[in-house]
C-alpha cells in the first residue's frame, strides 16, 4: 500500500516536472530565434547609400530627415519618377521651406511635389502614401521608397500591406551620425536596431495574421475620411 502510495505521489511529481521542462524548452527557443532573426536583421540592413538607375511613377519618401527629402528630390530632378510626395511633414513646416531643401527648379516643386501633413508613424505613411498614389492613378504602379537602412524594413512591409498592387523599389539613406555596422559594439546603435526589430516584426504579425485583410479592408476604412495631402 505504501508502495503503491509513493510510486502515485512520484508520478503526479513528474507530470508538473515535464511541463515545466516542456515550457523551458519552449522559451529557451523562441529565445534563440528571435536573437537569431534579430542578428539577422542587424546584418542585412544596407550599409551603403542606394544607387537607383529605375524609372517609377512615383517617389515616397518618410520624413526623417533633411538628407532623405533632398534624395527623394534628387530622384525627381533626375526624371526617375512623375510625382513625389514627402509623408509625416511637420503641421508647421510651409512648403517653401521644403522647397529650399529640394535640389528642384520651382516650376517642377509646384507642379510635381506633394506635401503630406497627416502621419504621425510608420503606417500612417502607408495610409498617407495610398490614397495620394491612388489620387494620381498609381495605386497599382511603381514607387520607389525613400528612407534610412534601419526603417527601410518596416517601411516596405507597411507600404505592402498598403498598396498590395504596387512595385516598390527601396532607396536607402545612410545617416552620417548613425553607423549600422558599429550595432555590436555601440549600446545606442543596437537599442535603435532592437526596438526596430521588435517593430518590424509586430508589423508582420499584424499584417500577415492577425489582419491579412489589411490592405484591402482595414485600411481603406480607415482612410475614407482622410483630407487629401496638402501642398
């Protein structure tokens, strides 16, 4: 009986000792894979500047910077693209005051560059970015995609969702104050690099399973009553 009892009580130990090892095993592995897919992202951001030679109906370029508006105009001046449009620009910013960081004649700034008030964050780009590319008849076109190594990721992934018709050609921007190569060794650079990542992969479980439906349903909604980007 006694026998009996124990052989019971080391049994009903071992069921929880299993599925604490079975939960271990579990964490220790999606551990390994996100720092390998962190490690992964890390190293495939570009290191160099873009050197685009493609024509596109558009250029879209995520404000960010000085740096990246004055490429995304270099894109247009060099007739790369029809129309340009600078998304997530600061409610208080005028559009001469972009005009002088374009390398653009004015003719081409008031004809050809639209200026986008409305976003505040990376899907708020996309969002932006859609219904613009469908006012000028490119929803399903080609755009070329202007921003820096470390938010090209993300930005392409929302952009996707977006505009799930559309080609989209990356052009990256390197910052000259922020070296993605130094992501080992300097704490700051792998904090910007492991927030985007956690960003990034946020976006493609947002997209791709909690709302597969996002470019077509969620986001057009969300869209309609949107104002039409201001100049």
């Amino acid at each position: 009986m006694r026998a009996h009892a124990r052989d019971g009580e080391a049994r009903g130990w071992a069921a929880p000792g299993r599925w604490r090892l079975a939960v271990f095993a579990l964490f220790c592995f999606l551990a390994s894979a996100l720092v390998a897919g962190f490690i992964g992202f890390a190293l495939s951001l570009e290191r160099a500047e873009s050197t685009l030679t493609v024509q596109a109906d558009g250029v879209v370029v995520l404000t960010g910077g000085s740096d990246r508006v004055y490429e995304a105009g270099g894109l247009l001046a060099r007739g790369q693209a029809r129309r340009l449009l600078i998304t997530g620009v600061n409610r208080a910013t005028r559009g001469h005051e972009i005009a002088k960081l374009l390398p653009v004649s004015r003719e081409l700034f008031e004809c050809c560059v639209d200026l986008g008030y409305r976003a505040r964050d990376t899907i708020g780009n996309a969002r932006e970015t859609r219904d613009w590319a469908h006012a000028h008849g490119i929803g399903a076109g080609s755009l070329i995609v202007v921003t820096s190594n470390y938010h090209m990721p993300r930005a392409l992934a929302e952009l996707s969702a977006a505009l799930p018709g559309a080609e989209l050609y990356p052009f990256v921007v390197v910052s000259d104050h922020l070296r993605v190569e130094d992501w080992l060794g300097d704490f700051a650079v792998t904090r910007l690099i492991a927030a985007e990542y956690v960003k990034y992969l946020y976006v493609l479980l947002r997209t791709r399973l909690l709302e597969p439906g996002l470019s077509a349903t969620a986001l057009a909604s969300a869209g309609a009553a949107a104002v039409p980007a201001e100049r």
